[in-house]
C-alpha cells in the first residue's frame, strides 16, 4: 500500500464498494465469491461484475450485513500493516499471506474468474 496512491476519497471509496460493482472493488469479488455469485465476462470480454441481479443482490446483502468505520492516518500504510500483522483479517489478501484463509480465498476468486472466461460474455 505504501507505494499505491489514490486519486478518490475515502467516501467515494466506500460508496462505491457499496453501489459499484466487482470490476472495481476486491471487497464485492470476495464478497460475491464467498456467497456463491455467478461471475460474467461483460462488455468486449475484459471486464468482470455478477451481472445486474448479482450485483444488486451482492448491494442489499451489503446493506443488511457491512459496516464500515474509519480512523484518521496519515500513512495509511503504516497502519494497515499493523493490522494485518495483528489482527484476523481473513478478506484482506493484500499483506496477508500468514492468515490461514489467505489461500482458500485467493483459489476461490482464482476459480471464479476461470468459470467466467469459460462462459459466453454476458449482455
């Protein structure tokens, strides 16, 4: 993360983990992976969401079940790879190979995207 920037804010950020869809957040692959949702191949082929009833889905399930919560930082990397290091953060793969799920996890959304480029692009 340390050397990763973003150009959006925290809000934005969040917002759009919560209305966006999988092609531009980790969190909703994982998510939409973990609660058995159908990844597609959308557009020209290169871009991946669980459709639009999966994603609205993957939003209302979201809505009744995530809560986000924030502490001001400066170096948000610092902070993160404490957290990482001492906490069970079994979602997070980014510095977090130790964690017992890391594996499962990464083969999970691995498997995901392997069916979604077998299935024809979906409309």
């Amino acid at each position: 993360m340390a050397n990763r920037t973003s150009t959006q804010n925290l809000r934005k950020r969040v917002r759009y983990h919560y209305r966006g869809n999988v092609a531009g957040s980790t969190l909703r692959l994982t998510l939409g992976c973990l609660l058995g949702l159908e990844l597609r191949r959308v557009g020209s082929g290169k871009r991946m969401t669980f459709g639009k009833a999966g994603e609205a889905a993957l939003s209302q399930w979201m809505a009744d079940n995530a809560q986000v919560c924030w502490v001001e930082q400066d170096e948000l990397w610092a902070l993160e790879s404490q957290f990482t290091s001492q906490l069970d953060l079994p979602l997070n793969l980014d510095q977090n190979r130790r964690n017992a799920f890391h594996s499962r996890l990464k083969d999970l959304r691995a498997q995901a995207r392997l069916r979604a480029r077998e299935l024809p692009i979906s409309a």
